[in-house]
C-alpha cells in the first residue's frame, strides 16, 4: 500500500483526473480490481515478512551475535561432512586424546577437553572428528558452568553426579550451546554429538516432552549446519523418524542391552552410520580386559545391529577398545 501510494503521489491531480475520466466503466472496474488484488497481495506479504522478523526477533537465544542459520528451511549445506553407514568410529570422551592408536575412521571426543592441535592431528592422520558435549544438561564442572540460571535446572541426571537436566526451551540454555558450537566450529571438529537430548525419557523435573525434543534437535540441526558441523542425534529412539532428515547419524549406547536397536535402523536404510557402543563390563568395571568371545559374539554378530558400526568400550568411556568386527586393531594404551 505505501508502494502505490507513493507512486500516485508522482501523478499530478491535474493529469489523473484527465486520464482516469477518459477510461470506460469497464476498464476502470478491471483497474480496480488489479489494484485491489496488488493491495491483498502486499498486504499478505507483508504479514508474512512481520511473521518471519518476529520469530527471528524471539529466536532463542539471539541477540544479535550468533551468525544467523544458512538454512533456516532445514536444507543441509553441501559441503557438510556426511558418513556413510558402516562407518568404524571410536569413542573417547572421559580424558583428553592421547596416542591416536585405536584405527577408526571417526573419533568421537570431548569438545572441551581437546584443542585445535589434538583435533587436528586426528585428521591429519586422515580420520574425523567428532565432537562430544552435553545438550541437555548442566554439568558442574564445565568452564562455562555459570552462565546457566537457577531457573535452567532441572532435576539431578540419575546415575551422573554433577549433572541436572537443563529447560532446553530456555533462550539462555539455546545461547549457551550457539556459543559451545562456535567452539566447534573454531576448533574445526567435523561433526558434534549433543548429548542429553532424551529428557522426555527420564524424570526431568521440567516437564520436557518428545515434541520439545523435536524442537530442540531441529534447533541444533540449523546453528550445527549452518556452521559447517554435522550433527549426531543421541539416542532418542522415539524421535528418530521426526528427525532423521535433518541429522547425518546417529550415536547410541547399548541397544542390544535395552533391546531397541529396531529404533535406529531408518539411519541404516537411509545409509547413514550409527555409532553403537555397547558397555557388556557393567557401570562399574572399567579395565583393559578383552571380553570374552561369546560375549563379543552376541554383540558383534547380533542381527537386530546389522549394518551397525558396533564397538564395546567400558562404561567410564576410557581409551580402551574391543571393535567389532575385527579388520580394526585392539587397543588397550
Ligand atoms: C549476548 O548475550 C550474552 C549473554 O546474555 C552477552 O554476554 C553478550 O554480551 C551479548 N551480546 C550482545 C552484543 O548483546
Ligand atoms: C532452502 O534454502 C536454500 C538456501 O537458502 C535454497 O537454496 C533452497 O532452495 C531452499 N529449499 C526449499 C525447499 O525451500
Ligand atoms: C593441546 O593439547 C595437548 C594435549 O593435551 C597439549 O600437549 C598441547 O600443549 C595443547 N596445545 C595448546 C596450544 O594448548
Ligand atoms: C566443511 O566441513 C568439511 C568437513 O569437515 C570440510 O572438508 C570443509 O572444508 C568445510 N568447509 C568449510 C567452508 O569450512
Ligand atoms: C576386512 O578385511 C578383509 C580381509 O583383509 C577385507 O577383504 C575386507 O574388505 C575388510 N573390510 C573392511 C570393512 O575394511
């Protein structure tokens, strides 16, 4: 509308009374209504781009710094790193890397505890990096710890002292980790695996539901893709058909254990790896014991993982390693 009225504005009154008086009924009710229709047409743009501005205003966590996402459509950037299904990987969050012995084609490692140099060494060896942080939820030691708010905190993580679900629907939590995928994204790790992103299947005292999954893991699809990262959805089973289009893998612990593993097969069809690692030693063993062979046989030759790319490590998430199956070497440094 402020399009035509200034246009008219050029017009002299003198020459549209001249020209408009000229014009036949006919053709002015065709005019009429063409400019009618111009008038709905700009009208419903415009709403529509106040709807966009608002949302983008009220975007978590965005007060003008975090780059804003390449694809806020959900379209993936070519470019990103994609792994295909049986892809080897290994899995080391508990210490900073060490000696990179175990041959596995993905390392999948603390954000926090590994700088650029060990990330880049990992893949100068010609293997990428994948890298671990928890999503959702507060752990107690972290160097940005206290950048969450009382009112981000939920109940206690059952089994992980230090740990409290975390209100993924908090505009400072989704700061928080725009902030943690910078670090990523300077550190130039490959991929990210958020963690925690299950809440919906445990107590957390925040009423987090499957839908507010949903949101959250399409949230972290868009500030990981737009910043060249790939992205792991973490377990979460029940929200893998809802998701699978907009994440390139998944990780996930101990479905042959839980006897889920059906859940994450849509990743296999769709030729994108799972990360599987199952813990046969228990919560509290953790050594550098190989397990013994029909134990790793169920584990490595069971049908429900087909397809998978299957390790068993002790639960602490050390740097020992029993692969399946065996072209990789064993490792126990
Ligand atoms: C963005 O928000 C964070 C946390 O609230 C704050 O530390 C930072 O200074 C803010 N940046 C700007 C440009 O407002
Ligand atoms: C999504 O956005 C990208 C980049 O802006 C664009 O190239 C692509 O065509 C869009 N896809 C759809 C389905 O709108
Ligand atoms: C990176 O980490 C490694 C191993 O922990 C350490 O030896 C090295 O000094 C660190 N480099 C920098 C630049 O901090
Ligand atoms: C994006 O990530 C891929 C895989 O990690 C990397 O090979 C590529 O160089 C990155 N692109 C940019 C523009 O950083
Ligand atoms: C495993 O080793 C066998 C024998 O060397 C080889 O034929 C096969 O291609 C290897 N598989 C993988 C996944 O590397």
């Amino acid at each position: 509308m402020f399009e035509i009225d200034s246009a008219q504005e050029k017009i002299s009154p003198a020459a549209r009374s001249s020209w408009w008086q000229r014009w036949s009924l006919r053709r002015k009710i065709i005019i009429g209504a063409t400019l009618l229709l111009v008038i709905i047409a700009l009208a419903v743009g415009l709403g529509v781009g106040l709807t966009i501005a608002g949302s983008e205003d009220e975007a978590p966590g965005d007060n003008g710094t975090a780059p804003p996402p390449v694809s806020p459509n959900g379209t993936i950037p070519a470019g990103i790193w994609k792994p295909v299904a049986g892809t080897t990987w290994n899995y080391e969050i508990l210490r900073p890397v060490g000696e990179v012995s175990a041959d596995a084609e993905v390392w999948d490692i603390d954000l926090f505890n590994n700088n650029e140099t060990v990330i880049n060494s990992i893949q100068a060896a010609g293997r990428k990096v994948l890298c671990y942080f928890s999503a959702g939820s507060y752990e107690d030691w972290r160097p940005d710890k206290d950048e969450f708010q009382e009112s981000d905190l939920g109940n206690d993580l059952v089994g992980w002292e230090g740990e409290k679900w975390l209100n993924t629907r908090s505009d400072n939590v989704r700061r928080i980790m725009q902030a943690r995928l910078d670090m990523a994204a300077q550190k130039r790790c490959d991929g990210v695996e958020p963690d925690n992103v299950d809440a919906y299947d445990n107590d957390n005292g925040l009423g987090l539901s499957e839908a507010d999954a949903q949101d959250y893991v399409t949230f972290l699809a868009n500030e990981a893709h737009s910043r060249n990262l790939s992205l792991a959805l973490k377990n979460a089973g029940n929200i893998v058909p809802a998701v699978i289009d907009i994440v390139e893998y998944s990780v996930q612990e101990q479905c042959i254990q839980y006897n889920n593993c059906n859940q994450f097969m849509p990743f296999i069809q769709a030729n994108k790896p799972v990360f599987h690692v199952e813990y046969p030693k228990g919560d509290d063993i953790n050594n550098n014991n190989l397990i013994a062979m029909d134990a790793e046989e169920s584990i490595c030759d069971s049908s429900a993982a087909a397809g998978f790319s299957t390790i068993i490590k002790n639960m602490d998430l050390d740097d020992w390693i029993q692969p399946c199956p065996t072209n990789q070497t064993y490792s126990g440094n």
